[in-house]
C-alpha cells in the first residue's frame, strides 16, 4: 500500500500540488458543512425551516452549477476556474463569520456553494488532464484520499474551537483562511498553460466550435448523460438514509455518541489509507466494472443494514459500502474523461457531479418522508427507520442495471470518433 504513494508522488510531482490544494480545500468543505448547521441551530436559535432551506439552496446551487462552471473551466482553464470558486467562497464564509441574523446566514451559505460548485469539478478534471488513460483511476484517488483526510482533520479542529471560544465564528474564519492559503498554492504552484497537459489527440474545431454554446456537444452525449445518471441514483440512494442513520443506530442498535464518533473516525482514516490504491485497481479490472462491483456490493451491504445486530456488523458494513464509493468515484470519472477530448472534460466531470447534487437534493427528504410515514401506519419505529435501507439498495440495483446500458452507449459510440 505504502508502495502506490511512493510510487504515485515519485511519478507524478503536479499531484503532490494538487494534494496539497485539494486537502486544504477539504479540510475547509468539511468544517464549513457541519458547523453552518450548528451556528444556525444552536448559536442562532434558527427555526428547523430557515436551517432546512439554507441546506436546500446550498445543494440546489452545487446541483445546478457544478457543469456551468465544468464548461468554463474548458474555456477559462482550470486555474482560473479554480481561483474564482475559491474567491467567492473565502468572500461568502467571512460574511458568515461577521453576521448574527440567521436569515442572513440562509442566503450567505448558498453562495458558499457556487464556489465550491465552482472547485471541485475543476479539481477533478485537472486531474485527469494530467493523468496517463492507463491510470487515470488511481490519480483521481488522490481526491478521495484529501476528502477523508479533510473530513477527520475538519471536526476536531473545529470542535477544538468552539470548545475553547465558545462560538462557531471562528470556523467560518479558518475556512476562509485555509482557502486562501489553497489559492496562494493554486496561483504559484499549478500550471496554467494548456500545452503542458496531457498529450490528447484534439477534436476538430470546426466542427466543435465553442462560440455557439456554453458546452459542447460530445460533452453532452450519451454516456456520460448515463453515468450522470447512475450517479444521481446512487446519491439518491446514499442520501436517503441521511435522516435515518443516526437514530437507527441509536435507537434501534443501541450505540453511544462515543461509539459512533470512534467508528466514523477509524473507518474514515482507514479509507483514506486504502483511497489511492483502491483506485488503481479500478484501473487494472477496467473501469465500467469496477462501477458494477462498487453498485452491487454497496446495495447488498445497504440490504445487510436492517439485519445488524453488532456494531462490528455495522462498521464491516459501512466499511464496505465505503471501499464501494473508493471504488466507483474514480471509476466514473476515468470514464467521463476517456468519453471526450480534454477541451471538453470540465463539462462531463461537472455534469457527474451535478448528478451527484440532484440526486442528494431528492433522496434526503425523501428517505425521512418514508421513514415518517411507515411509522405512522404501522406504528413501529424501528419498521420506518429500516424501509430506507431496503429502497436504497433498491435503487443501487437500479443503478447497477444502468451500468448495462452504459457499455452499450459506450460500444457503439468509439472514442475516436470524438477525436478525429
């Protein structure tokens, strides 16, 4: 294991930039999350409603921008995508720090989001410009490896915090701080030029012209609408257990608030480790099957939920469900950026994540509307808080099945085709 990140860093020095960026940035992401809901509920004494609508917006606006700015990223460059995701969301988070009024905190956390909307999908796809096809896989791992990282750093720096100031403000001032530190890295350490990328055979501008449209054609074609999709199924699927999971594992299995921190963090810390070479076997089995493995071993650990009855069952269960997510990110990704030339691949990654977004903003309410109304007709609790379990692995086998249509699309539409 430790092999692939020596052998990794040693092979490819613009991804220890890259890390180093992204892991700053997820570190920001992952405060930022969590302790906006905090300062609204507990700080500010926000009604549950202005709590629920500033999340909606914020995922609306990461839904709805993340293939707009994918598409500039095309036309600007990576680099100068990424510094103005990074401006507006250092701009948003020190307004969020500096207000009290928790209307105003609704509106500022959406805007947040345009510049993350912005961030991330570009991150991905400097990735893969500067990712050999062979192992494009496990390079794009390397986001897997700063998200998980991110996270675990993110809360207990930010509990440290506030357990010594006694307020969520200062949250909202380190994120901005470390995102400007990530820009200060973007500008002085990440290459601009399109010449230094990748050396891709380049579409015909004649006939992919960018100036009548924002994004081009091929970036918009059917595979990688089908892989948009089969993200927004399984997001879908991972998000309606959102409001579930914890009571679950409170009320029906019994764990303790130290039970679940120490399992979320070892579980996250051993995830990160296995992140980079998880990826790289995506690249040896072949991409479209490691999405198919990663969909049918999350839906059948999904399934598994309602019948634990250990913590240990549990954690080997969210365990697998998050080598599955290891697995299938980068999988998709590899794939959406093998579908189209370079020029083009801003587009496709955004248009993955934008999946994504959807797909969280549907399943969320939906899994704890299901949840509510099992227990309402049948009058156990612990009936509603497994139903979503058994839907979600549902739609994982749905997804699963897609991945079917995607090798179609994917045979009868040649790469080359888009590259000649």
């Amino acid at each position: 294991m430790l092999w692939t990140y020596f052998e990794l860093w040693k092979s490819e020095p613009v991804l220890r930039r890259i890390l180093a960026v992204s892991l700053l940035a997820d570190i920001a992401f992952g405060a930022l999350i969590p302790f906006v809901n905090f300062y609204l509920s507990d700080e500010l004494k926000a009604p549950p409603h202005v709590t629920g609508l500033a999340f909606a917006g914020y995922l609306a606006v990461e839904a709805l921008f993340k293939a707009p700015f994918g598409a500039l990223s095309d036309r600007w460059g990576r680099k100068a995508v990424m510094l103005l995701g990074l401006a507006i969301t250092v701009f948003s988070t020190i307004l969020l720090g500096s207000v009290r009024n928790h209307h105003a905190v609704m509106l500022l956390f959406p805007v947040a989001g345009i510049g993350f909307a912005a961030f991330f999908p570009t991150i991905a796809a400097f990735v893969a410009d500067y990712s050999p096809e062979e192992h494009r896989g496990g390079m794009i791992s390397i986001l897997n490896l700063s998200y998980l990282s991110g996270f675990g750093i993110s809360a207990v720096v930010g509990f440290l915090l506030h357990h010594h100031a006694g307020t969520y403000t200062h949250a909202f001032f380190v994120t901005a701080a470390l995102l400007t530190i990530a820009g200060i890295l973007v500008l002085a350490l990440l290459p601009s030029s399109k010449s230094q990328r990748t050396n891709e055979p380049k579409p015909d501008r004649r006939r992919l012209s960018l100036k009548p449209r924002l994004v081009r054609l091929p970036a918009l074609s059917r595979p990688v609408f089908v892989l948009a999709v089969i993200f927004a199924v399984s997001q879908f699927a991972a998000s309606m257990q959102v409001p579930v999971i914890v009571p679950y594992a409170k009320q029906v299995l019994r764990l303790t608030d130290l039970e679940l921190g120490l399992g979320i963090g070892i579980a996250a810390g051993g995830l990160a480790l296995l992140a980079v070479p998880i990826g790289r076997i995506s690249d040896d089995i072949g991409h479209e099957n490691s999405l198919r493995i990663a969909l049918l071993g999350a839906a059948v650990a999904l399934l598994s939920f309602p019948f634990a009855k250990s913590i240990f069952f549990v954690a080997g269960l969210g365990v697998l469900i998050g080598l599955a997510w290891l697995l299938a990110f980068p999988a998709a990704l590899a794939l959406a950026s093998e579908v189209v030339s370079e020029q083009e691949r801003g587009a496709a990654v955004g248009l993955i994540y934008g999946g994504q977004g959807l797909g969280a903003i549907v399943g969320a309410p939906f899994g704890g509307i299901i949840a509510d109304l099992v227990i309402k007709f049948s009058s156990s609790k612990a009936l509603g808080l497994k139903v979503p379990f058994i839907i979600g692995a549902s739609s994982l086998v749905m997804a699963f099945l897609l991945t079917f249509w995607l090798s179609y699309e994917l045979s009868s539409r040649p790469v080359e085709e888009e590259r000649e």
